[in-house]
C-alpha cells in the first residue's frame, strides 16, 4: 500500500500527464495530444543534449565509483588497525546535503579556489585558471568529482560488508596452494563479491541517472547548463521554467524507462555469471 | 498634509469595514530582505492589533528560489493568499488568471482611474488588465552603476570625471582597474548582473535600435546588427575575451558593499543604499562611492537605460472573497508608509507624492535614479518571459563561456524564441 502510494502512483500519475499539454499555471484541462510531447522530444537537439550528458556523467561517475570504492573496500579490509576510522571518515561525506557538498565544491572549484591553487602548484603553472565551472569538459568532470566524493564511502562500506562475508578459510586455501595476492583477488575474492558488486552497479547507476542538485547548484551559480544539462535538470525546466508539465512528465517517463532497461540489464548478465565455491 | 489625510481616510475606511467577522488568516509569502523584514513584521503587528479577527502568517524564502516555490504551490492548488514576484515572473499569474483585482474601496481609492492617477504613468500597466488592478507595487526600480571612487583614484582617474559614461569606455576603464595573477581575477572593475538579461542585455540591445520582441509580439529577436553588438561586447568582457568578469565569479553587487578590494563598480538598484549602510556602515559614511547613470553604446541611436525592475504584491484569486479583501486591506495599510520603505529598505514605490517629496529629494543619488528612470521603461510583457530570460542567459553564456560565436548564438536564441513564441500563438 505504502509502496503503491509513493513508487507506482506518482510514475502512473506522470505516464498520464506525458499524453496532455498543461501549462503548470493553468486552471484550464489539459488538452490531450496523445504521443504529441515524446514526438517532440524526440526532436527536439536539448533532448538528445540532455541525453548524451547524462550518458556521459552517468558513464564517468559510474566507473569511478563502482572502482574506486571497490579498491577502498580492499585496502581498508586488509588494514589491521584504523579500519573504523577509515569507515568513517570515507563515509561521512554521504550523510553531507547534496546542496551542501556542492556548495562546498563550487568554492573548491571557484577561480580563486583550491582545486586551481593545488594543480598549478602540482604542474608548476601559477596564475592559470583551468576553468572548472566554465569550460565544458571541466565542468562535466567537476560535477563527477563532487558526486564521486559524496557517495564513494557509501558504496566502499558495501564492499566491506561484502568481503567480510566471503569465508576466510577459502582465502587462506588459496594462499596455501601458492597463489599471489592478484591471483587471490581475481579467481577468489572477485568471483564472490559478484552479488555485491551487482548491487552497487545498480544502486550507483541508479543514482547517477537521478543526480540533479549539483547541476542544479552549478547552473545557478554561473555555470552553463548545456554540458551539465542532464534529463532531470532538462526535466525541472521544462516544469518549472516553460511550464510545461506535460513534456516534463514524459522526459521523466523516458528517464524512468532508461533506469528500468538498464537495472534489468546489469541483472541479466549478473545472473549469467554467477559462482559458488560451496 | 495631503498624504496625512489620505491617510486618516484610509484608516477611517478601514475602521467602518472593521467588523466581528469571522477570523481570518492572511498567509504571505516573500522574498528574503534583511532590511524589510523588521518593517513589515510591524505593520503586521499593528494591522492586527487594528484588526483582532485578521492573522498574518509571513513567510520569506531566498530571492533565488521563491518564484519556483510558489509556482510549485499555485500548480497545487495550495498557494499564498499574498506574496510578490518580480514582475516578469509574475505576469504568467495574472495571464493565467491565478491572482485577483482589487476593489478599490477596500485600498482606499474612489476608482481604479483614481489609484491610476496616483502612481508614474506606466508604472502599473504590468498589473493592469482589462479595467482591472491586479497587483500594487512593492518596488520598483531601475539599476544603475553604483562605483568605489577609491580604486578609480587608485588607478589615476578622477572619480568626477572620467567615470565610464559609455560601455566602450566602461570597457577600457574596468581594463585599467582590473587586477589578475595569470588568468584569475583578483579584482574586477566592473560586472554585470548576470541571470537578470531582460533588465539590462535588453537595453543594451535597444539603444542600439534592436529588441527582443517585435511590437505586436508575434516575432523575437529584432534588429540583428544591435544584437552581434551585444553579443560580441559580452564574448570581449568574459573569459575568453579581455577577461574582465564572468557569470562564476560571485556576483558583483554582492561583494561591492564589503569594499575589500574585490570589485569596483557594479549594476545594481536603490536599495542597494540601504544594504551598504547596513552592511558597512564605515564605507557608508565615507563617502567613498557614488552612483552613476546606466551607460549608453557610442553608436546608441535610442538613449534608454536599463529597464524597470519591479515587484508586485498581489493576492491569491483562489482566497475566499473575505480573505481577498481583508489581503488588499493589509496590502494598502503597508503601502500607506512609502517613505518608511524608501528611508528603512531602499525601496521606491512609484507614487507621484513620494517622488515629488522631499524625503525623497533628501536620498543619496536619489537624482541619478530619477533622471535614469525618466529614460527607462518596463519590458515588453511575455507570459513566456521566464523562458525568454532563460534563453537570454543561454546565449550570454555561450558566447562568453562557450567559445561559440556570436552570429551563432544569436542564430540559436532566433529559433528558440520564436518556437517559444508558436506555442502560445
């Protein structure tokens, strides 16, 4: 009941919506246009912007975090000592507002900011302003690191609990029949955290594709929005700026249609390859 | 004494309509001001304490956000019974009829004509519907460029004479004030105020003889040659150009007050005074800054400065009537008081006997406004003008940003607006 309320209602509710013309002012009925907005969309270059960006930050962010806090999963497991610690301190960024982090990252990546200050000093290049919030490929890559660094810890503690439940005697069998560290991971450790690391791809592609408020945060501070248009950005303006929450509604379909192939997708092969040692 | 007796008059009016009634609770929603909150908290306090029966709840929300709050509310059917937009924002609610007139007895005027006469010609046309008033102004104002005459000295230029009269020359003297290490700016001569095109980006455009919208309204973007001016001035002054300024950097106005070195002019209205003195008093009082007219191209064929910008207040049409009227009420008690608002927030309501007054005379700068207002105006009205500004910032940014050419991007916004334009055609 409470599921069918907050999940499929608002969806059904937007599925109807995506068939109408409404302005969101408007005290006249919506004007049914049947496929009228998605023959729009489908037209329409901000679209397949919108698209490709999302392809793209959803592709960057996804790789760097399903990597990243897998390889932080595996060295904070084999710490003896400050694992708690190192938990915590991975983790604390999750629990930050997404508004917050970005508003945190926009002063980073301001100018004047430390992101300019510690590579010109890396790269011995004073002065230079490698144009975080401007340039288009810098301000995709600047939204991935805010998003990378909010949620890694949050997906390394997955991995944690993953690799804490993988039986140590089959880690040790392996160690004492000679094989290395590598070997271990790859034909022990990798095959079992299958499950787990199923879970974070679609978790963590799931909230790639919903990410909103640090392009939203970005756009409004000066930032422009073509290369961070991502569809739920496009899905907001086309709402809350052209008013039109019909052919909001039906980008919000699309989007909702693309996470549902995508989840089944990553399913599909996960189940292909599945392994037990037991 | 002719204000005084309007006033007594009001208050007398107000008094009969006073009755037992029902209680009635007032929901008014607004933007943050630091330096109106107190002043109307008051009034609320005072109109209640005149009214028993009337609650007023007052809600603020940052200037950014509010008009995406409240159109998400109306779209709900559960909006403010009060609240006020800029006036290109709110237009759309009076279009789509989602606020209601007013009667003029409950505001204590004999006629619509009579509340007509009362302000600056024009300045209520936005509000002003088929014999009908929908809205009363908060503010209304137009931006001029306030200067720390300290950093002009600095650089060999005397602040009396040699302030940028034109954008040409704002463009060499903010070269001469600008400091950078490498490519970043340490301080900026001069920005603009960036994501609010329709004020300033339009005027630009038609001194040069250019607009936005033709005069029926039915085509956008008139007047090519004025518009690649535009553009190529905006691609010069970002990034990419000179590099004078740029729509990441912290607005300009917005550090102006601080006077730490950062920015020397800015774009901005009135009530920036007040801001100053309450934000810096010591910078307030020394005398250090000024305010000059809104520039003009040196090839301007029309000596226009920027276009007005304005709030409205105005009341939820879906209020019970009882509640309509008892809001218009409160809306003219608070606007009895222009000259508090002028002296205590900055904010000018253009009434004919405020401006005529000599506390209004007695303002700093208060001339440069008025001579700036003389040749300024309101936009053309679009209930798509959200979505124009929009676009306007899409090509501002492109060019100076992006590295796309101005032709392009003036071929872009040319397609978007029109299409914009179909749809409600």
């Amino acid at each position: 009941m409470f599921f069918g309320l907050f999940s499929i209602y608002p969806v059904l509710n937007a599925l109807y919506l995506s068939f109408f013309q409404k302005h969101l002012l408007s005290t006249a009925a919506p004007r049914f246009i049947g496929f009228g907005n998605y023959q729009y969309l489908f037209q329409s270059p901000t679209f397949w912007n919108s698209l490709t960006v999302t392809g793209i930050f959803t592709g960057g962010t996804f790789a760097m975090l399903v990597g990243l806090s897998l390889v932080l999963a595996l060295f904070i497991s084999s710490r003896k000592r400050f694992q708690r610690f190192l938990q915590l301190a991975f983790f604390s960024p999750a629990v930050v507002s997404t508004v917050v982090a970005a508003a945190i990252w926009l002063l980073i990546f301001d100018p004047r900011g430390i992101a300019n200050q510690l590579v010109n000093t890396l790269a011995g290049t004073p002065g230079v302003d490698r144009r975080w919030l401007v340039a288009p490929s810098m301000l995709q890559l600047a939204t991935m690191l805010v998003y990378v660094w909010k949620y890694v810890g949050y997906f390394t503690i997955i991995f944690i609990a993953g690799i804490s439940s993988i039986p140590r005697s089959l880690v040790e069998a392996a160690r004492v029949d000679g094989a290395s560290v590598w070997q271990t991971f790859w034909k022990v450790t990798f095959p079992l955290l299958k499950p787990t690391t199923l879970l974070v791809s679609v978790v963590a592609m799931i909230q790639c594709l919903r990410t909103f408020s640090t392009q939203y945060l970005f756009s409004q501070a000066g930032s422009p929005r073509g290369p961070i248009d991502v569809i739920t950005l496009n899905v907001y303006h086309t709402a809350v700026r052209t008013f039109q929450i019909g052919r909001a509604s039906a980008l919000s379909i699309i989007l909702f249609a693309i996470m549902l192939f995508l989840s089944w997708l990553q399913f599909r092969v996960a189940r292909s390859e599945e392994v037990s040692y037991l | 004494m002719k204000r005084a007796a309007w006033f007594l008059v009001m208050l007398l009016a107000l008094g009969l309509v006073a009755t037992a009634a029902n209680p009635v609770k007032i929901t008014f929603w607004t933007h943050e001001d630091p330096n109106r909150t107190p002043l109307e908290e008051e009034y609320i306090r005072r109109f209640q304490a005149l009214y028993p029966h009337v609650t007023i709840e007052r809600v603020t929300y940052p200037s950014a956000r509010i008009a995406e709050v409240l159109l998400t509310a109306f779209a709900a059917g559960k909006g403010p019974d009060m609240f006020n937009l800029e006036v290109n924002d709110a237009y759309p609610y009076l279009v789509m009829g989602r606020v209601a007139p007013l009667r003029p007895e409950w505001v204590g005027y004999a006629s619509v004509d009579s509340i007509l006469g009362a302000y600056l010609g024009g300045t209520l046309d936005p509000v002003y519907r088929d014999g009908k008033l929908y809205g009363l102004p908060l503010e209304l104002t137009i931006w001029s460029v306030f200067v720390n005459e300290k950093y002009l000295r600095e650089v060999g230029l005397d602040p009396d004479t040699d302030y940028p009269h034109t954008w040409e020359q704002m463009m060499e003297v903010s070269e001469k004030l600008v400091i950078r290490e490498g490519d970043i700016i340490k301080r900026r001569g001069f920005d603009f105020r960036y994501g609010y095109y329709v004020e300033w980006l339009l005027a630009m455009v038609e001194q040069l003889g250019g607009a936005f919208l033709s005069p029926d309204g039915q085509t956008a973007v008139i007047g090519d040659e004025a518009w690649l001016q535009v553009l190529r001035y905006m691609q010069q002054w970002g990034p990419l150009g000179k590099n004078l300024g740029s729509p990441t950097y912290t607005p300009a106005r917005n550090l102006f007050n601080y006077d730490r070195n950062e920015v020397t002019m800015c774009l901005t209205g009135f009530y920036q005074i007040a801001r100053i003195r309450t934000q810096n008093p010591a910078f307030y009082e020394s005398g250090e800054w000024m305010v000059i007219p809104f520039p003009v191209f040196e090839n301007a064929v029309n000596d226009v400065a920027s276009h007005y910008y304005g709030h409205y207040y105005m009341v939820n049409a879906q209020s019970s009537l009882e509640t309509q009227e008892w809001t218009w009420r409160f809306i003219a008690y608070m606007l009895s008081n222009p000259e508090e608002y002028l002296t205590r927030v900055g904010l000018i309501q253009p009434r004919k006997d405020l401006l005529a007054s000599d506390v209004y005379a007695a303002q700093p700068y208060g001339d440069v406004f008025a001579s700036d207002m003389a040749r300024s105006s309101l936009v053309q009205l679009h209930v798509a003008n959200p979505e124009f500004k929009q676009l306007l910032d899409e090509a501002v940014k492109a060019v100076m940003l992006q590295g796309v050419t101005p032709e392009a991007a003036l071929a872009t916004l040319r397609t978007k607006a029109n299409e914009v334009l179909a749809e409600y055609k």
